[in-house]
C-alpha cells in the first residue's frame, strides 16, 4: 500500500539584508554597468545619460532602505537593552534580598564595597643644575 505523504505549507520569513547580498548586488550592478557600457560604446553612446540616472534612483532606493531598517534595528536594540537591565537589576536586588541573612551570618559584607580614602602625596620639586 502506498503512504500518502501531506505537503506543508511554507512561509518565507522576513529577509533581512546582510553583508554578503549588498556585496553581491554591487558585484552584479558593477557587471550590469559594465556590460551595458560595452553596449553604449558599440551604439554610440545613445543612452548614456539615462543608464546614469537609473543607477543613482537605483542606488538611492537601496540607501534609504537600508537606512530605514539600519534605524528599526537601531531602536529594537535600546528597547532590549533596557528591559535587559531592568531584568538584571530586579535579580540583583532579588538575590540581595534573599542572601543577606547566610551572608550576614558568614560575616561578608554583600554589595558595594567603599574603599577606603587614599591621600594624594605632594609632588616633590626638582631642582635644576645650571648650565
């Protein structure tokens, strides 16, 4: 008997740009330009003009995109960054809490430790042969 097998269904996730694809995109706009200027030289020059400014709103679109999403990635992180730290507080302040009494009985001191207050020496002149 043959098994019958279900197709899932897949979704692709959100593509985020990495290094390697905007390497490899200006590796393929290099190799578009230049086969292109082979062409424009071969017609005599008709064109030009107009696969320059293609090339600048080409280049523009990806900037501002890249920037926008550089900006989103930006912000994601200082929100993490945060609620990082205010997890990292919390459990610092919980184990604090929790640990006083052991410690206390250990005779440690838990927390900040101040250090004591160094005075600074006076800075001995020197004195100057004459020559």
């Amino acid at each position: 008997m043959a098994r019958k097998t279900q197709k899932r269904a897949t979704t692709a996730g959100r593509r985020t740009y990495q290094p390697q694809d905007l390497l490899l995109a200006g590796i393929g706009a290099f190799s578009l330009g230049r086969k292109q200027i082979a062409n424009a030289y071969v017609s005599g020059f008709d064109g030009v003009v107009e696969l320059t400014d293609r090339t600048q709103e080409v280049v523009q679109a990806a900037a501002s995109t890249l920037g926008q999403q550089v900006a989103d990635i930006q912000k994601r992180a200082v929100s993490l960054r945060k609620q990082f730290s205010k997890r990292v507080e919390g459990f610092r302040k919980q184990a604090q809490t929790t640990l006083a009494p052991v410690f206390a009985r250990l005779g440690v001191k838990i927390g900040p430790q101040r250090r004591k207050a160094t005075r600074s020496r006076a800075i001995a002149k020197r004195s100057r042969r004459a020559a």
